[in-house]
C-alpha cells in the first residue's frame, strides 16, 4: 500500500526538536528533521487519535536557520547516531527554541510568567562534553569493536569514528579504544566506557562482566601511557565499585576559579557535563541569589558541594542537604579540602518526601538553593505551600525571602513554580533558559522566586 504525502507547513519545534504542523484535517504532525517556517512534504508512518508520526521526503521553503550538521554521525537516516538533535538548527536558533520552552512550560503548566527574562546562558556548541557513557560492542560477524552512542531509535550502537561534542582529544581516542578492546580477551564482556573529565584527568570508567586477565590489564595500562592525562577506573558492578587501576597520579577534579574552589569527584559521581556552562551558572545563580556575610542558606540537593561550597565563601552559615549519604561525606571532605567546613554542615534525607514539619527542623534561612533532578522538587515546593496555607504546621517557620531554582527539566520548574507562586506567595521575579547540552533537545534552566 502506497503512503500518503501531503505539504505541510512546521509552526515550531517540541521538546524532542521535532517540527510540529497541522494537516488539512487540523490534526497534529511530528516531523523528524523539519524545522521552523519550512514547508516540507510528509509521509505518515503512525497514526493516533490525536496526533501523527510524518517522516519529511522532500522540502520547497527552507529556514533560514537551517545549517549543515558539523559532524558526520548526524542524519536522520538509519545507523545515525542518537546522541544530538538539533544539529540541523543554528546554535542560536537553538538557544531561543530553548528560552521559548521555558516560558512555554511556565505559563501553560504553573501560569507563571517571569517579571524578567534574563539573557540565556550558553558557551562552546562543540568539544564541550567532559562526562559521556559509550557503549561498547564486540560485533563478531564484522570482527570489530563498536564504541559510541546508541543509533537513532535503536539499541544498536552507531559506528563513530569521531565525536564533535567531546573534547577532540576524546574523539581523536574513539578508534584506538576500538582497537584496543578488541586485542583484549574479555572484549565481548566489556559494555560500556564512562568518560569523566577533569581539569588534568581524562577517566576513562571500564565495566567489566567478569575478572579481567593480567594480559588485558597491562593492555590497558600500555593504552594510557601512550594517551597522556588518561586514568583507567574498572568498575566490576555497580557504581559503587568503580575503582582506580592504579594508584596515584593526578587528582580527578574541576575549579570554580571565582570562588577559589576545587571540587575532587569520583568519575562515577553526578557532576554537571558541560564545564564552562556549569562555572557560568554557579556565578550567575550566586549574584542571583544576592547573599550576606550574616544570612543562613540551604543548598537543597547539594550533590558534592557545587553551589554549597561557593556559597559558603559568601554566607554567615550554608546547609547542604542531599538525598545520598555517600555524596553528603563526599561535600564534607571538599568543604575541609577547601577549609569551609567551619561555616558549612551536610545532611542526608530523602528530599521526595519532604513534610512542613521536617521543613521547620532545618530551621529558618535567609535565602535558598535549589538544584533538584528531573523530577523537580514537588515535595519541597508543596512542603513550602502547606505552611503558607496552615502556619500552624510549622510554628515560628518562616520561608525564605529569596529562592533561586535549577532546574534541568521545565515541566517539574513549572510544576513547582506553580506552587510558589500561586500558593505560596511568592514572586517569579526571573528565568532564563541554560543552554548545557547544545545540539540536543535537553532544556536547563534557572529561575529565581522572591516574597
């Protein structure tokens, strides 16, 4: 049965960097690879009630936005890695696409909308991913090893000779680590390669299935004296049991040179992937927040200290809290590497099921951070309205003036910022989009609430 195709006119992009237009019925089309003010012509491949999958077969008005991808592995045909979407769109397009959703999401989901829209925070579009997971696969058939990103829409791994967004001493690295798992015994039991980068350390997170032989150690040990700044970890299970080949060398860490920080990590530890976009932000979020030598401040979902320790440079007393107590001794230790543990303290406490009471035993602060995971701080943000609604749930709690989000997710933003300021009583005084991941659909944000 022949497809049907119809020209359709894109409108905008989703949050996945589709193209979106109505057909003549007035139903909603997805169109991979289509962009903004083109008319493309469509085929469609699936069907549902309300909306339709087209795939673009042919184009008679192109963007002005549009550019030639910059790396090989982009395309939307089958075997193209999965790794970026918006390849297609100039980087600035793509940067006001990703300002758009945040005010998108903040007004249709939370019917908030920023007194201010703050200039985005975006950096280097290319060589700017120091954290990666590469799968790895021995292909028998071909007698190679595949190491990279998944396939578009596939659990096959794309064949990449080079990778524009990781530093191009990393891509400069992807075919010599294909040789040198394959000459390895344990090659078809080696699935994945972690990339963390530091400022002086390239670790390089082997998991392995079983035992390695001496023979594949030495293999990797001759691979990183020939690659200088590489460290090999293994990690035989879980994270938890990642784990230095060997001994020594330099230290795994980044700096927030402004606040005169250094932040050691484990290459398995959560830190933010773009370097240059998250020393910008640490900034912008601190001026943002505005804090004194005598105010108190809480750091919700601290993680290793990054924006804790920079705000104990500025505050009288800074509480991290975080929901993992191996992260929660990791900030102790840099707050002492960086001798702020006088005026800083760490918590562990399970920050999805916070209550008003469990809100008022950390005490009153002056200001707060906020930097949850996708799914958002719901249960803080409803926390915080409860007691706006009932004060008898907390007596003698008050909330803090001022709150500046993080947020790596809109929808949870704007869920949340719903609930600030539409129960609460706060104010959303300003937002702006980050742009952290360049080239993808992946949204950052940072927004700032004041009473």
């Amino acid at each position: 049965m022949t497809q049907q195709s119809e020209w359709l006119k894109v409108e905008s992009l989703d949050l996945e960097a589709q193209g979106v237009a109505h057909n003549t019925e007035g139903k909603v089309v997805f169109i991979e690879g289509a962009l903004p003010g083109e008319e493309v012509q469509v085929t469609v491949g699936r069907k549902k009630n309300n909306w339709e999958q087209g795939a673009l077969v042919a184009m008679r008005r192109e963007s002005s936005q549009r550019v030639v991808p910059g790396c090989p592995n982009f395309g939307l045909h089958a075997g193209a890695c999965g790794g970026c979407k918006m390849q297609h769109l100039h980087t600035g397009a793509q940067v006001a696409v990703k300002q758009r959703v945040v005010e998108d999401n903040l007004w249709h989901l939370g019917k908030v909308k920023p007194e201010t829209l703050l200039r985005p925070i975006e950096g280097p579009a290319w060589g700017y991913r120091y954290r990666a997971r590469f799968s790895v696969r021995y292909v028998a058939k071909k007698g190679q090893v595949l190491i990279g990103f998944h396939e578009r829409k596939s659990r096959y791994v794309a064949d990449m000779q080079v990778c524009k967004v990781v530093p191009a001493v990393v891509s400069d690295m992807l075919m010599p680590l294909r040789e040198l798992i394959a000459s390895m015994a344990e090659r078809d039991r080696l699935p994945q390669i972690e990339l963390a980068m530091g400022e002086q350390v390239i670790a390089l997170v082997l998991r392995h299935l079983n035992p390695l032989p001496d023979s594949d150690l030495t293999k990797l040990r001759e691979f990183a004296a020939a690659h200088p700044g590489v460290q090999w970890w293994l990690q035989p299970k879980g994270p938890d049991t990642v784990k230095l080949l060997d001994e020594g060398g330099p230290e795994l860490a980044y700096t927030l040179p402004e606040f005169g920080v250094v932040m050691p990590f484990k290459p398995t530890d959560f830190t933010q992937v773009n370097p240059h976009i998250n020393t910008v932000l640490v900034g912008r979020a601190l001026r943002l927040l505005q804090v004194r030598k005598n105010e108190r401040v809480i750091d919700w979902f601290c993680g290793l200290g990054n924006f804790t320790l920079p705000l104990a440079t500025q505050a009288r007393e800074v509480l991290g809290i975080e929901g993992s107590e191996t992260l929660v001794q990791r900030s102790r230790e840099n707050a002492r590497r960086n001798g702020l543990d006088g005026n800083t303290a760490f918590v562990a406490r399970n920050l999805f099921e916070m209550t008003p009471e469990l809100l008022a035993a950390d005490g009153v602060a002056d200001k707060w951070l906020v930097d949850p995971p996708r799914e958002g701080a719901f249960a803080l943000a409803k926390a915080v309205a409860d007691i706006a609604q009932d004060p008898s749930l907390a007596p003698g709690w008050t909330p803090p003036q001022r709150i500046v989000y993080v947020s790596c997710n809109p929808a949870t933003l704007a869920r949340d910022a719903g609930l600030l300021v539409n129960v609460a009583g706060y104010r959303c005084t300003a937002a702006s989009a980050v742009n952290m991941f360049p080239h993808t659909a992946h949204v950052e944000s940072i927004a700032v609430f004041e009473r």
